[in-house]
C-alpha cells in the first residue's frame, strides 16, 4: 500500500540514525571495558549525566515545536511567534549550563567520589 511505503520512507532515516547511535555507544563500551574499569565506569556515569541534561533540554524543544505547530495549525500566528520566541528564549537560557556541565563532567564526577 501506497500510506505504507510512505510511512517507512520517512521511519528508516531515524531507525537508521538510532542504530548507528546505539553502535557507537555499544563500541565505545566494549573499548572503554578494555581499558578497565574505573574507565568504563566513568563513562558510564558520564552517559547517565549527558543523556539526562539532554532529555531535559530535547524537552524544551519538543514543547516548543508542539506548542507553535499547533498555534500554526490554528492560524494563531501571533501565539506560533509567542511559543517560537519563548522556546529560544529558555533554550539559550539552559544550554550554557548544560554545556558547561557536559565540559567538567570528569571534575563533577572526581569531585562526587564516582571516579577516582
């Protein structure tokens, strides 16, 4: 059917992005584990770290691209401009600590007693 070739014309593109993803973080494991423990374990925290402060800003932009094609659906362009603007707004707000605490993630972790 003509809906079902659509469909997976537009799923592959992300099942292929989200395999290759979960590849690299299988790899970088089975090489982190050759390397030791302490190593592995550090990463592992670290993978904890990243993928919960990314969560939290990838929801911030999830809100923000529901709320404004909504607003767009409705022709509320004035409201669309409204979600938009505050969407960026707390966007540029989070990343900077984010960033930072993706940057000094081994100090946070050496600093808390994870790793050594």
């Amino acid at each position: 059917p003509p809906e079902l070739r659509r469909l997976l014309g537009l799923a592959t593109p992300q099942t292929v992005s989200i395999f290759c993803t979960n590849a690299t973080t299988f790899t970088d494991t089975a090489v982190l584990g050759r390397f030791g423990t302490d190593e592995l374990a550090a990463s592992s925290y670290a993978g904890v770290w990243i993928m919960l402060t990314y969560c939290l800003f990838n929801g911030f932009t999830s809100a923000t691209a529901t709320l404004t094609s909504q607003s767009l659906g409705a022709k509320n362009l004035t409201l669309a401009g409204i979600w938009l603007q505050t969407g960026i707004f707390c966007g540029v707000l989070i990343a900077p600590p984010v960033a930072m605490s993706w940057y000094y993630i081994g100090d946070l972790l050496r600093a808390t007693g994870y790793v050594k």
